[in-house]
C-alpha cells in the first residue's frame, strides 16, 4: 500500500475531541477488540470452559500471535515467542547470553535505557553472584565501550525519552566482532521504525505490544531469538509451556526445539486474543510506509510547535533518520503543561525530570491533527495556561 492510504483512524474506537499523542505509550483502542474479548469471554470461556484450549483453539495461539508480529520486525516465522511481559523477557534473554559467553563478566548497556531493563539486569546479576558487572556508559559512547571483555549488550534501540535510535546494524556488527551477544529491546520500535533483525543478525529481541501495536493494557510481550542458535539457548525461566511435551508432563525440563523454549506458563488467552485482533489494524502496512508517515508529521510538528513555543527545547534528534517516531521537548514546567494539554484534549505525556513526550502514529494521525495538537500546545505555553494549581497535583502514573 502506499502512504496515502494511511492513516487508517477507522479501524480505531478514537474518543471524539481528542489527539491521541500517546501511542507509543499505550495505543488506543482497534475496533472490533471490544466483541473479539466478549465472545472469548462469554462463547469460548463462558460456554466452553476447559474444551476451548481445544476448541478455541487457545493453545496454539501464542504462537499464531508471535507469527504476525515476526514480519513488522523482520523476523523469520516461528522465531518470535510471546507471553509475560517485556520485563521478564529482558531477563531471559539476558540469563541466555551470559550462558552463551561463560568466560565474560561484563553487561553492556546505556544510560538512556528503561529503567525496568537495568534493574532486571542488576536482579539477574544478584541471582548469579559471580562478579558480573553491569555497565551504563552514555548512549553515544556505547559503542565504543564494547570490547572484548562484554558478555552482553542489552540496548534499547529507541530511547523512551528523547526517541533517539541506536544504529542497529553497525552496533550489532562491533559486537560480534569483540565476540559478544547482542540483544535489542524494541519497545519503541515495534509498529514505529522498519527493523530488519534477520538482517542486523543479533541474537535476541524483545518487546512490548501495547505501545505501537496497540494491545491494549498488559498486553503479553514477545521474545525472537536467532533461529540457528535456538537450539543451544538455555531458558532460565524453565516453565511448562516452554517444555517440548506440556502435556507429557515429564518430572525433568526438556525445551521445546524452537522459540516456544522461551516461553514460560499459562498465556494470557484473553489479552492475546485482544492483541491478535489488533494486529489486523497492520494487514497489508508496510512499514517502509509508516516510517514515511511518521517523518512528515513528526517534521510538520517539530516545525509548528518551534514556530510557536521558542521557551521549548527540542530534546529529540532534529535529524528525523536518527529518531524513531516520538518528539520531546524539555520544559521546566512540563508536568503541568502536560496536565493542561490532556484537559484540552491533546494527549501526550511527561517523563522525569522535565521531558514533555508526544508520539506518532500514522496508522490514526494525519497533518491536520498534528497542526491543530502544535497550535493547543502554543495556546497552552504562551497563554501560560498551565500555570494553575490543578495542574500541579502529580498522579501515580505520569
Ligand atoms: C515500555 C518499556 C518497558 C516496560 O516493560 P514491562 O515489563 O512491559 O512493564 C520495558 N523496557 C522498555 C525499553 C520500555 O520502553
């Protein structure tokens, strides 16, 4: 398809008055989601109750999941694993690599990470005890601190805050040169930016689906690792349905001889039906097309909010080939302008210290929302409307 057939805002249950620059945080709601989750609930669960593993077909569907999301990250069928959530799959396949390099000591990861990635590197190296360290150099010195000694790197290809990307190619290439695993985490990259794993090679892949692939809250998360190495990864979260016969029910650990391996227990059924219904949203996309979309609104946005709101710093890469599909701006007052943008209708959202974040997503936005979202913004900055007490009160979630 070509770009003018996007957006496909149809396919979404939007709220009437809002710009949702918030999908690459939590994506809205696809349509057909809400009757996809009632008959699983009321038909197969309701009426079926056990059968419907069988049935319902349920047991093979987290299989069927990750197949549809193996082509939007360039990976081969049956390569991609899905179920837990991105936190335990960071640890897995973190557990894997060290496995794979006995003799090296040293993680490598970056200060821009997620912060979840890092504390489960920090947890695993606990639970090992072996002198590993974890190292967070600066994004852009990263690549020049992988070296020899450098079991792992664990690097989020799209950073959370200011959408600056890792070239994914070129760190992957000094990594296995220095004879290190490589593991990308793409949960700002998934549904975003055009991955090619099969292509950059690296051993593993993580992420998350209710960013950019809209599986709504909690959605499972998914797992890809390298085909011909499978065979050799050691799962660390040794569970049932990563065995190669559940069913067998076998008193000793044998791993399935695919992906699967890297699965753990029971799959979520109803949040993964929800995500296999949102994934029709991406029939026919290519992701070269999305990228496209992506740059021109991001671009037209940078440029309105810019022309309107000097007082705001871009963070982000003004260089759109080096950022993935969000723009940041750092702002003293961004909590509260943020709280002032949502009460007018205009989504986005605040990461500490001082990041105000918007995303986009072209399968739901088009220009004119982004120029009508940059003139709220400049109607919220310059009329600073955002200084109100109301605005000051910080929520749980920000
Ligand atoms: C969103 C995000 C997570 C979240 O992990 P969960 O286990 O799903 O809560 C982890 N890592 C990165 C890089 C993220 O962007």
């Amino acid at each position: 398809m070509t770009a003018s057939k996007l957006p496909r805002k149809h396919l979404f249950n939007l709220p009437e008055g809002v710009i949702y620059l918030d999908g690459n945080s939590l994506g809205p709601l696809p349509k057909g989601v809400i009757e996809r989750a009632g008959h699983v609930i009321a038909e197969e669960w309701g009426r079926e109750l056990i059968k419907a593993w069988n049935t319902a077909d349920w047991i093979s569907l987290p299989q069927r999941v990750g197949s549809r999301i193996a082509p939007l990250i360039g990976a081969p069928a049956g390569s991609v694993a899905t179920g837990d959530t991105l936190s335990i799959k960071v640890y897995q396949a973190l557990a894997a690599a060290l496995k794979m390099r006995p003799e090296r000591r040293i993680i490598l990861s970056d200060s821009g990470n997620f912060p979840t990635d890092l504390y489960m590197a920090g947890g695993l190296i606990d639970v090992i005890g072996k002198n590993y360290e974890l190292r967070t150099p600066a994004p852009e010195d990263v690549f020049d601190a992988i070296d020899d000694t450098v079991a792992a790197v664990l690097l989020t290809q799209v950073d959370y805050r200011t959408g600056r990307m890792h070239d994914m190619n070129t760190v992957t290439r000094k990594a296995h040169e220095a004879g290190a695993v490589m593991i990308w985490d793409l949960a700002h990259s998934a549904g975003a930016v055009p991955i090619d794993l099969s292509g950059c090679g690296a051993e593993f892949a993580v992420g998350c689906t209710y960013k950019y692939l809209n599986g709504g809250p909690g959605a499972p998360a998914f797992i890809y690792a390298r085909p011909d190495i499978i065979e050799n990864v050691k799962p660390a979260l040794a569970g049932w349905m990563g065995h190669d016969a559940p069913f067998a029910m076998e008193l000793g650990y044998r791993p399935a001889m695919s992906t699967e391996r890297l699965r753990v227990g029971t799959p979520p059924i109803v949040q993964l039906s929800i995500l296999d219904q949102a994934l029709d949203a991406w029939e026919g996309v290519d992701m070269a097309d999305i990228r496209a979309a992506s740059i021109t609104l991001s671009e037209r946005f940078i440029a309105e909010v810019g022309a309107r709101c000097p007082g705001l710093a871009l963070v982000s890469p003004r260089d759109p080939a080096l950022r993935g599909s969000q723009v940041s701006f750092a702002f003293e007052h961004g909590y509260a302008a943020i709280q002032a943008l949502i009460d007018r209708g205009v989504i986005g959202d605040f990461r500490a210290p001082n990041i105000m974040r918007f995303g986009f997503t072209p399968l739901y936005l088009d220009e004119d929302d982004v120029v009508r979202a940059a003139e709220i913004i400049g109607e919220v900055i310059d009329g600073q409307l955002w200084d109100d007490a109301k605005y000051r009160t910080v929520s749980r979630v920000t």
